[in-house]
C-alpha cells in the first residue's frame, strides 16, 4: 500500500531522514516508534505531502506520492501532535470548517460529522465550545477531525500527548475500531507500552535511520535475553552496587538497577545464589520478560524518552 523507498531529507546542516525505506501493507496496524526528535513527525509530514524530500520516493497503492498532491490528501487521514481546533467554535462547526475542505455534499459531511462525534464519544456535546472541553476531549475531536472523508489510511502523530489514563484508554479503543473498520493506521509514539498493545508491525527511528523493523516477536528476537532482571535503588541496594558490577553490567536508572549478568552467572541458579550470597532480598529484584525499551536500549544504547 504505502512503500518508502530511500527518503532523505536535510534542514541545513540537520538530517532529519537518513535513506529510509519501509513498506506498510493494508490493514496494519504500524507503530513508528522512538524518541523525540528522531524524525517521525518529519516522516509523517513526507506521507501527506506537506514537505518534499531531498531525494527518494513514496508510492501509494503503486502512485508516486508528490509534493501537495491533493488526491492523495483526500485518502489519507492525520491527527497531528498539537491540537489544531477552533477553541471559541462549538465541537460541530470545528468539524463542519474541516469537513467543508473535502467538498462532501451537505448530507454526506452531516452524515460524517454525526458519525465521527459518536465514534469518539462527543455527540452530546457537539453545541458546546471546545474552549470548555478538557484536554483528553480536544484531543478525541482531533481524531474526529482526521476521520471526515473515510480515509484509507490514517496517520496518528503521538495523539495521546499529555492526555489521563482513561482519554488515552479511549482513544485506543477507537484506533482499534477503525482499524477493524479497514483503515490502514500509521501511530507514531515514544511509548512502548503504547505501541506493545496496539501494533502488529513496528519499526524504530532514531536518527534519522530505521534501525530495526518487524513484527514485536521479530524485534525480540534480535535481544540475546529474552528477559529483564532490575534491582530496586534503596540504601540497602545502593550499598551493594560495587559486589553487583563485579559480576553483570550494571545500567543505573532513576529507580532502578537493571542487570546484565556476564557470561560466568548465565543462569539463573548461579545468579541467584550469588545474590543470597551477597545479602540482597529477593523483595528487592524484578524479573520481566524482555520489552520494546529493551530492544531500544540494545539497538542504541540510550533510554527511550531522553
């Protein structure tokens, strides 16, 4: 469906893509992940036309994507990361400017409009002044915003930014809708959580570069372990930092130690032996299956939300 092939692009002396290439099929549900300024929005910006690459292509369903091709536009949905809405207009006549953009007929766009206020949980506030809504509501009426015209695919720029837990909870739930609908969705994110549920393809950007992509198994696949072991920071902990790195890679976090043990305490029993040894409480240490930040954390050596 959607196929990059080699894009760059350069802001001055910055190189926001770096020869990138990806193809996202229809139907996926594709997570561009990394951390801010890794050049997902700038990518983002690439798939709507908005900006033109140095050198390199996009091709949609076979056609080469151009710089502001409106035929395109009309067919791709996108929900950017700032809220892009008319605070003093009612959540209706904010949809209704927008709408208008696409010359659907008058009861196709009211059609649509009802559509998309129900689908994000807004009908019953569609006379009331998006000034008065709160955040994790503006940013539902953005996602209704995208949906106007049915696109085919969606592009969603970190849509849950600064949102609470339920808001976001929702908004996930009608990702997935549409998803199931058949609309193909593009999430950008810097959480992996996020992206762990939501995602069937992936692909991390850091730098400009892709640095790995595939499906979650896949990118597992590329750690040597398939699980964590961190050691939560107390003056208890702290006091046993020095015995700690005489056997693993210590990576100190704010709260945490996180473990790599070197090759003579691969196993578990060898490891956990010398932790009694040591005097450290089991209380203390936390075994998890390996995870998207770890893959991050292999791949680039660096956290994911710096």
């Amino acid at each position: 469906m959607l196929k990059i092939e080699n894009l760059t692009k350069n802001f001055g002396k910055i190189t926001a893509l770096n020869n990138i290439s990806l193809e996202i099929n229809s139907g996926e549900f594709f997570g561009l992940l990394g951390p801010n300024g890794a050049g997902k929005t700038t990518l983002m910006n690439h798939l709507i036309g908005f900006l033109k690459a140095d050198s390199g292509t996009i091709t949609y369903n076979n056609k080469l994507v151009k710089f502001g091709d409106k035929q395109i536009k009309r067919k791709i949905g996108y929900v950017p990361q700032e809220i892009a809405l008319y605070q003093e207009l009612t959540a209706y006549q904010n949809l209704k400017i927008f709408g208008s953009l696409f010359k659907l007929s008058k009861k196709e766009l009211s059609t649509n409009i009802d559509k998309a206020l129900e689908l994000v949980q807004l009908l019953d506030r569609k006379n009331s002044a998006v000034k008065e809504f709160s955040g994790g509501m503006k940013r539902r009426l953005n996602l209704a915003v995208s949906i106007l015209q049915n696109p085919e695919v969606l592009l969603c720029d970190e849509p849950t930014v600064g949102v609470d837990p339920q808001s976001r909870n929702a908004i996930f739930e009608m990702l997935q809708q549409l998803n199931k609908q058949g609309i193909t969705i593009i999430y950008t994110t810097h959480y992996m959580e996020e992206a762990e549920r939501l995602c069937n393809k992936l692909a991390i950007i850091d730098n400009g570069q892709i640095v790995a992509s595939g499906s979650l198994t896949d990118l597992l696949n590329t750690l040597d372990r398939k699980k964590t072991i961190k050691i939560i920071k107390t003056a208890e902990t702290e006091s046993l930092y020095d015995k700690l790195c005489e056997i693993a890679v210590v990576n100190v976090f704010d709260f945490k130690y996180e473990i790599i043990p070197n090759n003579e305490f691969q196993k578990d029993s060898q490891l956990y032996t010398y932790f009694e040894k040591i005097g450290l409480s089991s209380n203390l240490i936390e075994v998890s299956s390996a995870s998207l930040e770890d893959v991050f954390l292999h791949l680039t050596g660096r956290r994911i939300r710096d």
